[in-house]
C-alpha cells in the first residue's frame, strides 16, 4: 500500500514542480474584459506586474508579452503588437511549454500581418504553422486560424473552402468564446456580396452586429459595420454606403482608438523610465556594497598577513629558544655527567685504528657525513663503524659516546 502511495507522490510530484504561478486563460480572459472596457492602461499595468515579478517564469512572462500584444492589437499600434510577440517568442525559448508557446505566437503574428493585409508574410507564416504546430493551438485561436484560411481561400476564388473554414471557425467559438462571432461574420458578409447573396449579406450583418451588442464590443460594432459599408459599395448603393460609412466614423471618434494607442505608449515608456530608475538605484546600492566589501577584504587580508607575520617571526624565537636551551640542558648534563662519572679511558678496549679514528672525530662534534669526509669513507660505512663501537662499548649514541669515553 505504502509502495503504491509512493509511486502516486511521485508521479505527480514534477507536476507540482513546474506549476505556474498564473492561469493563462484567467489571465486572457481578465484582460479581454479589460479591453472591452477600453480600461487599456489598467491592462498594461497589471501585465507589466507579472512581467516584473521576480517570482514569475519564462510561461508567465510569455503569456504577459502576448496579452500585452492584444492590448496594443486593440488599439491597431500594430508595430507595438509584433515587439510584444518578438518579448513572448524570446521567453518561450527558455520554458517547457516553447512548442505551445511558439505556435501561439507564430499564428497571433500571422493574424496581425492578415489584419496588415501583408499577403507575403501571411502566406510564409500559414507555411510555418504545419500540422504539427497548429496542433499545440487553443481552440479560439484556431478559430481565428480558420477565419484566415477561410479568407486565403476566399481571395483566391475558392468559395465553397471559404465558407467551410468560416463555418469550422463559427462553429468554434459558438461553443468557446462567442463574443468574436462578428470578425468571422463580417468576412461571411464579404464572402456573400461577392456571390451577390444579398440575403445573406443582411443575415450575416444582423448575426454579427448581434453578438457585437450583445457582448458589448464597441470594435467589432465598428467593424461589422466597416463590411456593410464595402458591401453597399460592391452594389452601387452609395447612399446607404454614405450613410454607413458616416456611422462607422461616429463610432471611431467615440472609440479614440488613436488616443487611446497614445496613452499606452506614453505609460510604456513611464514604466520603461520607471524601471530603468529603480534599476540604476538598485546598480548603484550594488556597487557601494561591492566597494564596502572590498575594502573590508582587503582590511581582513591586511590584518591576516600582519598576523600569520608575526605569528611567523614569534615560531621562529620560540625554535630558537627551544634549540638553545636543549644545548644548555645537553651541555649541562655533560658537565655533571663529566664530573659525577669521570670519562673512561678507550686504549683498555679493544678497538681497531679505524674506530679510534671515527672515536675521535666524533668527540670533535663531526657529523657522519663529515667523519665520512675526513676518513675517505662513505657515510653508510661510518654509520657501521659507529653501529660497532656502541655495541663493543655498550652505549646507545654518540652523545653517550662522548659523555662517557676519552682517548
């Protein structure tokens, strides 16, 4: 039981790891509210908290840049738009999500050249987002995804394709988010004026113009709006085509999306200003603290060399010390060994000249190396002789040697 509770813990235990700390789809669905409102700053600046958020990941960052994307898209700053897109595809390099991330951003770009009529880019980009990216999309914007395949098909001929990618499209986000009902139903418009459906045309403008109202979207009120005036064109009916067109103008004056694209570049750039300041403080307070620390440093090194210096010269008495007094001690025992117990005389032993000679040499104080010097002999065959005579007279070294014995 506790092996299999384990192997649970430890499933899910990497899931809980690489939780992020915002909903994407809260935080789209947040901002879109938001946006419908016209409340674009309020947008920008509860985006700009996410991104500066030292607790946020690459993910949250990403989907913060794309809202951000939206939100100029909203106001038709579109050169905005892709700069945004470009920050959220360089943070989905470094997440785990990158091919959900990548193929979100890839189409949300296409959409802005297809908003751009940039027909070369949309065609490069529609290239891109092969089966295997178009996969990783969410269902609203594959819908989107659909409208554009739609109209491709549509500028090139292939009605009956248009109208089964707008359907797929409508058919998507009649379930998912229906308030985007009318960007697809104004390409439906288009579709049917050129056919000359002109039913159609009304039934389409209706639908659209419904969900426009009904969810409040003074945009897509514009646009649907924007489709019914070219259709009125497309007939030669340019009454009704001047007085929709007067319409639409009343509802892009009251919408100031040219305004409203001023206030949020000026407030990106006072947050940019505001940013660059408390990151000038922060590198500043940096470099104080750094300088502090260096000196202290070097104090502590200073201090640490003085020390280890003196603790040096202070060994190095103490060595000198010790030395001199074990001279004194060895000195001293010498000379009360000397007086307590006079030398015995070597000629009553029997040694050879060889030994007498080393005998001596080492009564002189010569080191092995020395005697071995004087005698023309190797220091290992010193060392014999001398392992020879302590054992002939019966002492353990040569400071017993010289304590005890005198030629």
């Amino acid at each position: 039981m506790l092996h299999h509770y384990l192997k649970i813990v430890f499933y899910f235990f990497p899931i809980l790891i690489i939780a992020q700390n915002i909903d994407p789809v809260a935080l789209e669905d947040d901002i879109s509210k938001l946006n419908d409102q016209q409340l674009y700053e309020t947008s920008l600046l509860k985006l700009d908290k996410i991104i500066q958020n030292p607790k946020s990941d690459s993910f949250d960052k990403a989907h913060a840049h794309i809202q951000m994307a939206y939100t100029f898209k909203r106001v038709y700053n579109y050169v905005m738009t892709i700069n945004k897109l470009d920050l959220a595809e360089t943070e989905a390099k470094t997440s785990i999500h990158r091919e959900e991330l990548e193929a979100q951003i890839l189409a949300e770009k296409m959409f802005v050249y297809f908003d751009m009529q940039d027909q070369s880019k949309v065609s490069m980009l529609l290239k891109k987002l092969a089966d295997n990216k178009v996969k990783h999309l969410t269902r609203e914007t594959l819908a989107h995804y659909y409208t554009v395949l739609g109209t491709v098909a549509f500028q090139e001929e292939d009605y009956v394709e248009a109208e089964e990618n707008y359907d797929l499209a409508i058919s998507i986000l009649e379930q998912d988010n229906p308030k985007h009902l009318p960007n697809i139903y104004r390409a439906k418009l288009a579709l049917y004026s050129t056919l000359g459906d002109y039913t159609k045309v009304m039934k389409a403008f209706e639908k659209g113009l419904y969900y426009a109202e009904k969810h409040n979207v003074p945009i897509y009120d514009i646009i649907i709006h924007e489709g019914l005036t070219k259709h009125y064109e497309n007939i030669g009916d340019y009454e009704n085509a001047l007085k929709t067109q007067q319409l639409v103008s009343k509802k892009r004056d009251e919408y100031k999306a040219t305004n409203n694209s001023e206030k949020l570049l000026t407030l990106q750039n006072s947050l940019k200003q505001e940013r660059l300041k408390i990151e000038l403080e922060a590198k500043q307070k940096q470099q104080f603290y750094l300088i502090v620390i260096s000196i202290t440093v070097i104090t502590l090194i200073i201090v640490l060399l003085v020390l280890l210096r003196v603790y040096k010269q202070k060994n190095k008495l103490i060595l000198h010390e010790n030395q001199y007094i074990r001279k004194e001690v060895e000195r001293l025992t010498t000379e009360i060994d000397t007086k307590n117990n006079p030398k015995t005389i070597l000629e009553s032993h029997n040694l050879t000249e060889r030994q007498l000679e080393v005998i001596k040499l080492v009564q002189e104080g010569k080191t092995n190396k020395e005697i071995g010097g004087e005698l023309y002999i190797s220091e290992n065959t010193v060392k014999y002789h001398l392992k020879a005579i302590y054992e002939l007279l019966g002492v353990k070294n040569r400071i017993v040697l010289r304590q005890t014995y005198e030629l």
